[in-house]
C-alpha cells in the first residue's frame, strides 16, 4: 500500500490538518518505521558528538579552524620531504558502497548525458562517462576535495565548493561562536575543461584571518552575466571577475549579508539565498536583496525557529520558487511556493511532525528540485525520496513516499535508497531520469508514470566513510563500521574485491568489529549505544545469546572490542579429550580438534603411551581465543567467542572497585596475551596485567578474592606543563616483539603533543615520551608499530598516512604517505601479525569422508587503513611469506612417508609411488593453497608398492598438495608446478 498524505483546503487549521493526517491509515503506516528511523537520526547526532570528542578543543567544545589550517599547511611542507620509508597502498574498497554526496552534476557538454560527476564530502571530486556505472577519481589524491557543491555554466566550465558545516555552528561553554563539527575545504575550485581542476586563489581559507573566510562553501551559482555567488560561512558573497575579488551582497538597508549562508540558486539574473536562515532575493543587483522572511501574509516566517532552508527553481518557468523550511527539532517547518520569482509565498506542506521526511534530521538532510517539465511537481529529501504536486488550485500538494532505506516485504512503495538524500541532479533531455545524492553514495534513479525505481550506482565510487575495520587472516577478506553505511564486509570472493554485503543498519553506523583467525566464519560487529553481534556464518546470522545484561555501553558511539587468538598458546590450561577409533602405537602423531571451531592440531603420543581402540587421553589445547570489550565502567574477557551452544562465560577484568572510569575508545594486547591496554576518552590509560594464565573464574575475575588479574591506570603529563593530559585517547599499540614498547596516540585540536613512547611499559611507573618531532599539530588517530623492525611506526591523522623510521628518537622525523588515498583522516590501522599455515582436515566417518578448510593466517605483514572518505586501504609493503599449507586426517596416523611424488618440481606429468598394504581403490586429490580441491581421480591400488601418474598441465603455476586417501589411511605430499 502506498504511503501518503492527502490535500486539505489551505483554510483548515494546522490543529484540525493534524488530526486528518493522523486519523488517515495510509499516512499511519509510515509512523510505524519512526522508531527505526528516529534511531538513526539520534546516531547523527551522535555521529558529530563522537568527531567532537576526537577533533575539538576539549576547554571550548569547539574546532579551531585556524588550527585546521595550520596543520593542512604543515602536511604540505612534510609532503616534499624524501624518505627511504615509504608504504605503497592500494584500494580494497567498498566499491559498490559510496559515501555522503551532496553534489552531482551532469556535464552539459555532453550530448549524450553520460557524463556525470559528483562530489563526497571527504573522498573526493569523481568523473562517470557512462552514465552511473563506473566512476574515476578525477583529482589528484593529495588534495582530496571535501566537496560539498558544484556548479556548471554554458560554456561548460565547472565550479566546485569545498567544506560541509552543516548542522557545525554553534556556540562554546564560553561564548564563543565558532564550529563544533564538519570537515573544512580549501576554496573554489575551478575547471574548463572537467578534467583538471585548480582551487581560485582568492578563495583558500587563510590560518590569519580570525573569521576564516571561505571554510565552508555551501552553494555555488552563476547567473546569467556570468557573476558567481557563493553561499559561505561568513556570507553571501559575489564576483564580477571569474574570482579575482569578491564582494559582499547586501539588503536593501544597505547591511552586508555576512551571516551563515546556507543556500543560493540562480535563473538568469534573479537569486534567492538563505542567510542567516532568512530568504533573500534580487532581481540581479546584489546590492539590494529583499528579505521574505518576515512572518507577514505571504511571506516566509521570520528566522526565530527556522534552521536551513533550501531553495529550488523551475526550469520551465524562472517565476516558480520553492523553499523547504527545517524548524528548530530537525522537522519540517513547512514547504512554500512562490509563483512571482519570490515576491509572495504560498504553503504547499504545512508544518507538522505528522509527515515524517526529516525525522529530526532536516538542518543535515534537506532537498528539494523540480522537475524539468513540470513547475508543480517537486522531489522533496530528507532520509527518503518525497514527491509533491498539485492536484487542485486550493494550494496544498499532494505528497508520496517514493523510497525507503531498507526493505519491506510486499511493499511495491520498497524502492530502496540509502538513508539521507543530499541532492538531485535531473539528465539532460530525460525529464525522468535522474542521480540521487545520498549518505551511501549515489544511485540512478527513474520515473515511469508515477512508479519510481531506483539503483546504487557506485561501481569504484570509492569514497565510504569508515570509522574501524577489522582484518582476517584471508587477505582480502575485511569488515569495516562505516558512517552512514552500517557494517560493511568485503570478502573477495565476487567478481569485484571490494565488493561489500552489508551486516547491520538498524541506525545507519557501524563501529568495531572482528574476525577470528581460528575460524574466519566467526564475527563479532556492533552499531552504536554498544549493540554488539556475534556470528558463526559471516553474518548470515546472529546469535541471542552472547553478552551479558551487566556488559552495557549504551551512550558509547564507539565500543572498543579486541580479539586474540593463538595457534600455540604455551599458557594454555584448557583441554580436549582424544578417541581413538582405532589402535595407536606410542610416539605416534594424532590429529586433535580443539574445542575452538574444531581446528585441528597435532599431537605426539608420549613414548610410554599407546592407544587401543575406544581409548581416550586429555590433551592441552594449544588453540585459545580471547575476546575483550571495554565499555563504560568496566572491561569483560571471554574465551568462550567460539561456543555458540551458550552464553559465553565473562570475567569482569576491570571496573570501578580497581578506579576503572571513564569512557573507553582505544584497546589493544601484548602478542603474548598477557597485558590488555585501555584508552579513555579523558585522556587515562589503563593497563591490566596477567591475564595470560587467568584461565578461569577464580583467576580471572575482579570480583573474585583469588583473582590474579592486577590494574594499572596511568595518565601521561604534558611535556610543558607538566598537567595530566586529558585528550582523547585514540590508539594504543604494542610492539608484536616487545611488550615492554607501547605508543598511545591523542585526538583534539589544539594542543601541542600527539604521539607517546615507552619502553619500559610493564614497569610499576612507565615513562612514557612525547614523540612529536616535526609532525604537524593536528589528532592522531590510529597507530601501528610495525613488526618486523620495532623502530618503524605508522600513525593515521586527520590530514592521512604517517610514518618514522626510528621512534626511539628523540625528535622523530615525521613523513607523509599519502600518494594513493590521499589528505584523508584515518581512524584505523591494523597490521596482521600472526602467521598460520592452511590447514586442509579430513574427516573419516566410517565409510564417509570430508574435508573442512581452514585458512590460517596468510596475510602477514599486510596493514590495512580505515579512511573517513576513501574507504579502506590495505598496503603488501612490510608482507612475509607464511609457509605452505598442511593436511591432517581425524582418523588413523600420518602417512606422509608413504607415498613419494616425483619429479619436483614438475611441468606437465607428476609421478606418485605408494606402499599399500591390501587391494583397493584409492582417491587421488590435487588441492591449491586455498584449500579447494583442483583434480581428483580414483585409482586400483594393489598390495605392496604401487606407481601411477597425474596430468597437471592444466594447472597454474604454482604450489600444491597431492593426497591419496585410502580406506583409513591418508597420505599426503607436496610439489610445485612450473
């Protein structure tokens, strides 16, 4: 059933339009998708509390943008320095996902109207010649536009705003006006010829200008006598020289219009702007613009509890006018339509709460463009796609519901568009047909009649926003918590690589993640307010039993989990129980299954211990898993993640009663297990020591009078004040080689140190050493020291990818390595540090036999980047080799010695010699390092020494495993194909 309101006479009043709307059944229906809806508008507004928490000055609540400017101009000057320490990264993706887009535009240069390009707020400024369905990044990495409009003249030339501030001005604690989010630009950019692009001089925010003209570019227009206008954060203003010099528009009293403009829109010389949420037009003389907004009849209402308008012009008909009006809760005050170029407004959507488009989030998401063929037919965004139009001369419009950002069954109304539409950008000569701007990127969307469809349209639009990700062991296989985008996982295993399935959207964001090395299948993801899954099947489904009802973080946006596993714990206390299904000799190798997902793990039967059939022997399990969160308050520990027939066992390892406090946002471990280190949002450090060998209740829990678990909680002091720092903490690292070496990272603008050293972090007072060297002032948000040389660290900042080859100096030298992903903030590093062979397990079950594949680890070295508008990144540069995998058998002894295969290597024909003990049929199988089965014959063996041959001229070159399966028996043997 579709979902609408129906036109009332304008004469009701709004309390009796009420009533109808909501006594309408139709219209109720969307009111039961407000919960899931308003959920999400509440993590926008969490979304931007979170960046605050990272980025702004932590005395004023605000960010300096002088400081931003700063520090941008400082990473430029690091950019030309020579390094012999350089990181090659390539994109992984998602590229079927794309980030918030607030700008497309079709070129109209092009006859044929595919080509398009559009704008991410922090990933860049894009080019599509085919329509939609492929996209390249059209400027240079290092500059990375924080696009935020565009605009096109006749003669083709293209004009590009940077900067987003919307819903970001406000006043601090002390008074101050300033920004409380958003990500500022570098100016106007222009282009004749859509390929190159250089920003106006005139136009780059300067660090020395207190207001900082030209931070925020929200719109950019030009009329038909070629003046540009640009609506910015200090005002409306104009130039008459292609951008040499600007002026200030002015109203009609002569004042300058220097306030926050939002909005402009021009057809042929008239304008209308929305300044200071005001609306202003002129008739082309932008020294005397009139202001509608004065609560009169027939105008606009005053300014008092209004907080963005957006404007839209009809193409066939310059006179008609609309303005979409957001209140000061985030909803509709109301849609107007002027039929004289702006002079009188008529409402064409009352103000009311009833009509649920912006669910709270208007002064982010609001929208409005008019069809090219129709001056009373108007598309109206705010988390889903409105269509508005006239039926009568009465004068409200009749409004549909065209989109949804998820599914429901049944629902022909279902078109699904990512939450928040951002703009609309009509194809040339196809009135019909049009590219919707989104949160998740961009989508090609169609109307036939009144049925409207729609289709991402994000192919290599590399441009999500990612807050963490979480690597496998499998190299290409990943899990990022995106804004806007909810849980990504890309596995490598479609067509594309970066092709992403989404896990979780209930609020639109995703946070932290992670995958297990013992068995990939195994995820943990979570949403904000600590909502964490966990799941044995890749997400395909989740798990109700899992956390406790004591683990909450529900005012969290970010809830920090860690997980450490090992192939060969030498702590290990836990074990298994063997059963021989057959008679073993003593000093024999058997195959045991661990009780984490069944990996398999040999074992040498002591000399004195034989096995008959139906014995049994306890053996350690050297295969642990340990799963941490830190919320507020507390931290947990499991070492159940892998039995999903319960709910796991927990052990509270940290909390209040040994001074836990304070938000977490930062975890990491030793590489032994033993010490989990813990960063809060107000600067504490917390380190929790023994863990190794707390292997049970009584060991491991706080609560407990035998606990061995010992808390620690440090706070570093600022190198010139000697204060307690209390900026965020934002990563901590541990050396994979050296416990004793850990490097926490700080957030927040405006202060002067980032990155500290210690390397005696297990002492009872570690000392820790502000590493700043020449790195630009500016958040540090993620860290990596890298394994192979304990000296060389990784850090991720607000302005991209740093990097020093010695940290134990005294003044670290500081360089940039940024070529491919350009001036972005990184939120994440991770480096894969654990090496673990394939492992292929027969299972023999009578006459039955299977094979169970686990991957290992075989990405070592490998370190992947989360970015704030590029998506994710992974870099082979620092990459070891992991050995060849192995193949075990559940049943009987190994018989590797058994069969012999020759030559080796081998180009076209393997030769193979085996003992067998009676007649029989054997399996011969040909497995890759993946683990997948490439050939398998069946062959007569007789008793005693049997030879044989395989074709492998079909094979790529490279290593593989040959097996030979015989009733119980397995034998297995490597070669290489040239």
């Amino acid at each position: 059933m579709k979902k609408r309101f129906l036109p009332f006479t304008f004469f009701l009043s709004l309390a009796a339009l009420t009533v109808i709307l909501t006594a309408y059944k139709p219209f109720n229906n969307i009111e039961r998708d407000a919960v899931k809806k308003n959920n999400s508008m509440q993590d926008v507004v969490s979304a931007n509390s979170y960046l605050q928490l990272l980025r702004n000055n932590k005395t004023t609540g605000l960010l300096n943008r002088q400081a931003v400017i700063k520090a941008r101009q400082e990473t430029e000057a690091i950019r030309n320095l020579k390094s012999t320490n350089v990181i090659d990264w390539n994109i992984m993706g998602p590229d079927n996902v794309g980030g918030r887009t607030r700008a497309i535009i079709y070129d109209n240069q092009d006859a044929s109207g595919n080509t398009v390009y559009a704008g991410a707020v922090t990933g860049g400024l894009w080019k599509s010649t085919d329509n939609g369905i492929t996209w390249s990044k059209i400027n240079t990495a290092n500059q990375n536009l924080f696009v935020s409009c565009m605009t096109q003249t006749e003669d083709g030339t293209i004009y590009v705003g940077t900067g987003e501030s919307f819903k970001s001005q406000v006043f601090s604690q002390l008074g101050q006006l300033g920004y409380s989010t958003g990500f500022m630009g570098s100016g106007l950019y222009k282009s004749s010829d859509g390929d190159s692009f250089e920003v106006i001089a005139s136009t780059q925010p300067q660090s020395n200008t207190p207001s900082l003209d030209w931070a925020f570019i929200n719109r950019v227009q030009v009329d038909a006598n070629g003046r540009i206008y640009a609506a910015t954060n200090t005002g409306l203003k104009y130039s008459d020289d292609n951008g040499l010099s600007w002026l200030t528009a002015m109203d009609t009293a002569g004042n300058e219009l220097v306030q926050n403009c939002y909005d402009v829109k021009t057809a042929g010389t008239f304008v209308v702007a929305a300044v200071d949420n005001q609306c202003f037009t002129s008739s082309g003389d932008a020294a005397q613009f009139v202001n509608h907004s004065t609560g009169l009849e027939n105008q606009l209402p005053t300014n008092a509890k209004v907080t963005r308008i957006e404007f839209a012009i009809a193409p066939s008909d310059n006179n008609v006018v609309y303005a979409s009006l957001i209140n000061e809760t985030g909803y509709s005050k109301g849609v107007y339509q002027s039929q004289d170029a702006g002079e009188t407004w008529n409402v064409v959507l009352p103000e009311t709460n009833s009509v649920l488009i912006f669910f709270g989030a208007g002064e982010f998401f609001n929208t409005i463009a008019v069809f090219p063929d129709n001056p009373d037919k108007v598309l109206l965004g705010g988390i889903d796609l409105w269509v508005g139009y006239k039926t009568d001369n009465k004068g409200l419009f009749f409004w549909e519901q065209k989109s949804r950002t998820y599914e429901i069954p049944n629902d022909p109304n279902a078109n699904i568009l990512s939450t928040g539409n951002q703009v609309y950008a009509f194809r040339p000569g196809q009135p019909s047909q049009l590219m919707v701007g989104t949160n998740g990127g961009v989508f090609k969307a169609q109307f036939q009649g009144d049925v409207f469809t729609s289709q991402p349209a994000n192919r290599k639009y590399y441009t999500t926003q990612i807050y963490r990700a979480a690597a496998s062991g499998i190299e290409n296989y990943i899990i990022g918590g995106a804004q806007s985008n909810g849980v990504l996982m890309m596995t490598g295993e479609s067509n594309s690589q970066g092709y992403s399935t989404q896990l979780y959207f209930d609020n639109a964001f995703g946070g932290d993640a992670a995958i297990s090395l013992i068995n990939p299948d195994v995820i943990v993801y979570e949403g904000a307010g600590g909502r964490v899954y966990r799941s044995e099947d890749r997400g395909k489904t989740v798990s109700n039993q899992f956390l406790t009802s004591a683990i909450g973080n529900d005012n969290a946006y970010i809830t920090p989990v860690a997980l450490w596993e090992s192939f060969n714990n030498e702590n290990s206390r836990d074990s298994v129980w063997y059963f021989a299904r057959e008679d073993i000799a003593a000093g024999s190798v058997i195959t045991v299954r661990s009780a984490n997902s069944g990996y398999p793990f040999q074992y040498t039967l002591p000399e004195d211990v034989s096995m008959q059939n139906g014995d049994s022997i306890q053996v350690v399990d050297p295969i642990s898993s340990r799963f941490f969160i830190a919320v507020n308050g507390g931290v947990y520990m499991t070492k159940e993640l892998h039995n999903f027939g319960k709910t796991p066992e927990w052990f509270e390892i940290a909390n209040g009663s040994v001074g836990f406090t304070g938000q977490p946002n930062a975890i990491a471990y030793s590489a032994d297990g033993n010490h989990l280190w813990v960063g809060t949002t107000d600067g504490k450090i917390y380190r929790i020591s023994n863990l190794a060998l707390a292997y049970n209740k009584a060991l491991a829990d706080i609560n407990e009078s035998t606990s061995i678990v010992a808390n620690s909680m440090f706070q570093i002091d600022n190198p010139e004040t000697g204060n307690p720092i209390d900026q965020s903490v934002t990563s901590i690292s541990v050396d994979p080689q050296d416990p004793t070496r850990v490097l926490v990272t700080f957030g927040n603008f405006e202060n002067s140190n980032y990155v500290f050293f210690t390397d005696n972090a297990l002492d009872g007072e570690p000392t820790f050493v502000s590493k700043q060297g020449n790195l630009p002032l500016m958040p540090v948000y993620a860290s990596v020291i890298e394994m192979s040389d304990g000296n060389r660290v990784i850090i991720g900042t607000e302005n991209g990818v740093f990097m020093t080859g010695d940290i134990s100096s005294a003044s670290p030298v500081w360089t940039a390595n940024n070529d491919e992903m350009g001036s972005v903030p990184v939120f994440d590093l991770q480096q894969q540090n654990v090496a673990q062979k394939a492992v292929t397990l027969t299972v023999i079950a009578g006459l039955d036999t299977s094979d169970v594949f686990y991957p290992g680890a075989t990405n070592y070295g490998i370190i992947y980047g989360a970015t704030f508008g590029r998506g994710i990144f992974k870099s082979s540069t620092y990459r070891k080799p992991v050995g060849i995998g192995e193949i075990y058998t559940n049943h009987g002894v190994s018989g590797k010695g058994a069969l012999k295969v020759y030559p080796n290597p081998v180009a076209n024909i393997v030769y193979f010699d085996i003992e067998n003990q009676s007649g029989s049929t054997a399996e011969i199988s040909v497995y890759n390092m993946n683990g997948k089965r490439v050939i398998m014959n069946r062959v007569s063996l007789t008793t005693g020494k049997n030879k044989g041959k395989l074709d492998v001229s079909s094979l790529p070159t490279g290593t593989y495993i040959v097996k030979v399966k015989n009733g119980k028996n397995v034998s297995t043997q490597k070669f290489v194909k040239l």
